[in-house]
C-alpha cells in the first residue's frame, strides 16, 4: 500500500532543566494510522505533540511534519490540547470558538470569506454540534466541549489530528459515540491519540504504543507486557487491571 | 442641568466618553486574559515618566507615555522568558517607576502642581489640548482593535492554539500590552494613576456576567462605563467630592450589586430549565 508518512521523530530528546522528559523517541506516522499512546501521567506525552507542533524544540535529533519543520507543517496538523476552556465563563461562542482554527488560513487584517464560514459549518456537522453554534463554549458539557475543539483542529483542513487526554471529560455513555466519530475521520486523517487511562485505548485504535520517557511501539495491535511494564516501573497485574484483552498481549 | 453650560464640564463629558470607549474596550481583554497586574504594574510605572515630566518641564502626561510603554514591552519581553517570574517582574516595575517619580519630584525646583490630580484623577481639569491626546489615542486603540479583534480574541481564548493555527502570538501580545499603555495614558488624567485600575477592570467584570461574545462584552463595558463616569461625576459635584474617587467608589458599589443581580438570574434561569 502506498503511504505517505505525515510524522517522523529521529532520536528525538528533550530536557527540561537537565531532566529527560524524551529520550531517544523514534516514531514515524504514516497518513493511514490511527495510533493510541498510552503512559503514565508526565511520562511525556504532551510533549511528544508540542515537538510534533514546534511548541518545544528537541535538544537532539529530527523532527519532520509533512516532509518540512513542524513550524511550517503544523497549519496542516489539527491539534486538539487537553482541558481546552481554562475559563468557563470565557464570553466566546461554539462559532467563534471553531473559527479560531482557521486563523492561519486567512490573510492578516481579512475578515473571515465565505469560504472559512463553509469549513467551519462542515467542521460542526462532522462532529454533529451545528445546533449549538450560538451556545457560549462554557455552557456545553464536557464531552460536547470536546467535540467543538475537535471541529476547531477540523476546520483547517488537517492531515494529521493530535488528541491529548481526549476521553477525560466525555462522560462513559458518550464514551462510544466519540470514537465512532474518530472511526469517520479516520478514513480522510491520520490519528494520534495520547492517554494515561489504558481502559481508553479502545477497539477501534489500529496501533497501539506506550510512551514513558522512552517510546515502546512497534506498530502493533498489542503491547507487550515487557513494554508496559518498563513504562510504568512496576508490575503489570498494577495496572493492567481493566485493560481490554486484546490491547495486552498474553504472556507466552 | 446649567452646570453644562461651563466649559471645564463639558470638556469633563468629553473626556469621560474617551474614557469609557479605552476602558470598555481594552478592560474587556485586561479581565478575559487575566492582565489586572500586569495593567496595574504599568499604570503605577506611569508616575516616573510623570515625575520626569516636571523635572525636565515637559507635559507630564508625555512622560507618563515614554514610561508606560517601556514598562509595557519591558514586562512583555519579561513574560516571553521563564527565568523570572512574571509577577516578581512586574511588582518590581511597579515600584520602581513609583520611587524613580517620587525622587523626580523631589529633585524638581519649587512645587509640584496638581501632583494629587496626577495621582487620584481630576477629570474637571482637563485641558483642550489634552482631550486631542485622549481623542488620538482613543481612535488608535479603536483602529488596532478592530483590525485585529480575531486575532487578539484567539490570543485571549488560547493562547497556544493561536500559535499553532499560525497567528504571531509573540508580537501580538506586545501589541496587547501597548494597548494597555495606551489606555493607562487617556485614563490618568480622569482618574489618576492609582485608581484607573478600578475603572479598566470594573465595567468589564460587570459585563462578563451577562454576555456571551467578547464584542458585546466591550459594547456593554463602554455603555456602563459611560454611565458610571457621569453618574459619578454628578454626584461628586452634587455632594462636592473628588470626581475620580466618587467615580471609582459608584463603580464598586454598581460591581457588588451586579454580583447579587447575576446570581439572582442564574438561578431563575435554573428553575425555569429545570422541568416542574
């Protein structure tokens, strides 16, 4: 099958105040993958994304988005951050809200086109939230939140969608609807999704890794129980409690 | 009303009409965005250009400029890096700026006039040529806004995102802070550096109770804004009080009623979703 890769990280290191926070991450992304990436909580997985974005800059090795630097690819990368709304009462409608996602499409000093209009309203009906567009953001639930900041990281047109901690604020019974709506984009995107929760690594995920400090993946459906437990640093009957079967390989 | 016949009045109109379109406007990002200190850091700063005004025999108000904007990008350039703390800098700036006019003033020959007006706001004497100042950069605050009302909402709203959509929130947010400087300049002389904290911060913290756009959120900053000046102004005539005082002491009372007001509706609005 032919494939374009969207994401390369080469030995990538990154150091905070001489603390590892990445050590020689290598991940390649291709358009087609649907990744899940489970770790503990500061085992660096926001920023993974913020080198793939160019938020953090690597103290060592390569980083390439869309064939260029991820300064210049990221307008192509939807990026959906964890707890989004700092502010509840933050006076800015779902609209306004999923506009913001195509600033780097219009010119500066322009007001939005017809055309941006278009792909915000898309952008809405692909996550079915059209009904809400005058709603203040602050004023929705957790997961249909959620489903607005993933319509803004739509409206640019991404090729590659980065979802940090996607599940914290959907409620369990939306649990199954969300992915659904990520099994549809899957088909036009490539996927990357980072979590501590490994009960949130679903069925629909086509890859799974494990990410602490060092990058476990080797583009498969299972992690092994080696991996999951060098993440993690203890053994596995800790935490693999409520992991779905068929993400945990079977010891052999 | 024969009180509107005097000048001095209804240059004090005009003067708390800027006043109320600088503080609707750019209160609204100084409360969505959290940059209370940051504003009071650069206000305060402005009494060393003001003590610098009357030590070299330039118009106060010019030397209030030249230190809010260099407070402004100082704090800007401080907030970009992580050594120092944002809220170390700025109380340092604060400071500073204030013990720089105190020595200014000092250092001046003879008397310093209408020093307190500087300090607490004396809207009832301000000049023609100053209402041109307040008038021009009242029309430049109005201007760099509305050319870049998306971009500096996607600044307030989130901040990083805006980066990665490919906004420059870099020189974006020195242009915030410039706005700020800009402002605490139209402001210091209706109601003194120490006090138009109040008044940049409480017409908007009104308003954010009840609106649910930041646009309508500035429309209705600079409406009560308007009326709280003027109320304020009355009053203070009526029962002789200093005007920039009367005006802040109305708006922190109009504040906590606005509290009580916006809980009150919540709740209706709960019991009327709520069904039965």
């Amino acid at each position: 099958m032919a494939s374009e890769e969207v994401v390369r990280l080469e030995d990538v290191w990154v150091e905070m105040d001489h603390t590892p926070i990445l050590e020689a991450v290598n991940l390649s992304v291709d358009q087609h993958d649907f990744i899940g990436i489970i770790g503990p909580n500061g085992g660096g997985k926001t920023t993974m994304f913020k080198v793939m974005l160019g938020l953090v800059r690597p103290s060592r090795g390569r980083v390439t988005v869309l064939g260029t630097t991820p300064e210049k690819g990221r307008r192509r990368v939807g990026y959906v951050p964890q707890d989004s709304l700092f502010d509840r009462d933050f006076p800015a409608s779902v609209w306004d809200v999923v506009l913001m996602g195509r600033l780097g499409r219009v010119g500066r000093l322009r007001r939005f086109s017809a055309e941006d209009k278009a792909a915000a309203w898309n952008a809405l009906e692909t996550v079915e939230m059209q009904r809400f567009k005058d709603r203040q953001i602050g004023r929705l639930s957790g997961g249909q939140q959620q489903r607005v900041f993933i319509a803004r990281a739509l409206v640019s047109d991404p090729r590659l969608l980065l979802l940090d901690e996607p599940t914290a604020s959907v409620d369990a019974p939306m649990m199954e609807e969300f992915y659904e709506l990520l099994n549809r984009l899957k088909q036009r995107m490539a996927i990357v999704l980072v979590t501590h929760d490994l009960s949130a690594v679903s069925v629909y995920v086509d890859t799974v890794g494990c990410l602490s400090r060092k990058l476990f993946y080797h583009h498969s459906k299972e992690i092994s129980r080696e991996d999951l437990e060098a993440a993690y640093q203890c053994p596995i009957e800790l935490i693999a409690h409520g992991v779905p079967h068929r993400v945990l390989r079977e010891h052999t | 009303m024969e009180i509107l016949q005097y000048a001095y009045m209804q240059r004090a109109l005009v003067a708390g009409l800027l006043v109320s379109i600088t503080c609707g406007v750019i209160g609204t990002y100084v409360v969505v965005r959290r940059m209370v200190f940051i504003s009071g850091g650069i206000s305060h700063s402005a009494f060393g250009g003001i003590g610098l005004g009357y030590l070299v025999g330039i118009d106060p108000v010019v030397g209030a400029m030249v230190f809010t904007i260099a407070s402004a990008l100082a704090i800007g350039g401080i907030s970009k890096q992580t050594r120092l703390p944002e809220d170390t800098a700025i109380g340092i700036i604060w400071a500073v700026g204030m013990a720089l006019g105190v020595v200014f003033v000092g250092l001046s020959p003879g008397f310093a006039p209408h020093l307190f007006g500087y300090l607490f706001g004396n809207i009832l004497s301000v000049s023609s040529s100053e209402l041109m100042v307040m008038g021009g950069l009242t029309l430049v605050i109005i201007l760099v806004v509305s050319l870049l009302y998306k971009e500096l909402l996607s600044l307030s709203f989130d901040e990083e995102f805006a980066r990665v959509s490919g906004v420059p929130t870099g020189w974006l947010y020195f242009v915030l802070v410039v706005l700020i400087a800009l402002s605490v300049v139209v402001l210091i002389r209706a109601v003194g550096i120490i006090l138009l904290i109040a008044l940049l911060t409480i017409p908007a913290a009104i308003s954010r109770q009840f609106v649910s756009s930041l646009s309508r959120m500035m429309l209705l900053s600079v409406v009560l804004s308007v009326v709280l000046v003027v109320l304020g102004l009355w009053l203070s005539y009526v029962l002789d009080l200093a005007s920039g005082a009367t005006i802040i002491l109305l708006s922190g009372l109009v504040f906590a009623a606005s509290v009580g007001v916006s809980r009150l509706r919540r709740e209706w609005m709960a019991r009327r979703a709520a069904p039965g």
